[in-house]
C-alpha cells in the first residue's frame, strides 16, 4: 500500500454491495477496485455535466423508466448531456 492511499470507511445497502460483489466476480477484480473504477468513472460524469446534480437525477430517472419497455442495451446508448449553459 502506498503511504499516499487514504483508508475511509463506506456504508452500503446490501442490494449495493450485492451488484459490487456480482461486478467483482464477473470482472475478475477485486471489490475495492470495482468500486474506485465505479466511483472514478461517476466523478468524470457528473464532471462531465458540471457537477448539475438535478440534470444528473433527472437522466437517471428517464433511463430507469425507459428500461422497464427498452432493453438494457438501448439504454446504455443513451449517452449522458451536459447542463446547458446559464449566462
């Protein structure tokens, strides 16, 4: 371990940690891992819309209702949009 690597503590709901541990399996890396690429790859989308928390919740929130009559793969498809500028 480097002496730069921070140790915090994370509480999870089980149903979270089952999809980590499923990932972990399928991937073949470990559950910490799992969860850094996770939590990289979320901080460069919500980067990515400038931290607009609303637009971010709101896409979700489509994708999830459209994922009940669309299969997962349109889904993904569906890429993330910036938040329009505010000048």
């Amino acid at each position: 371990m480097s002496s730069k690597t921070v140790i915090t503590q994370l509480r999870f709901e089980p149903a979270l940690l089952k999809k980590i541990t499923e990932a972990a399996q399928k991937t073949g890396l470990s559950k910490a891992d799992v969860m850094r690429l996770a939590m990289e790859t979320g901080l460069q989308d919500l980067r990515r819309l400038r931290f607009d928390l609303p637009t971010l919740i709101s896409q979700s929130a489509r994708l999830s209702e459209t994922s009940v009559s669309n299969t997962a793969s349109e889904n993904l498809s569906q890429p993330l949009r910036p938040a329009e500028d505010v000048g």
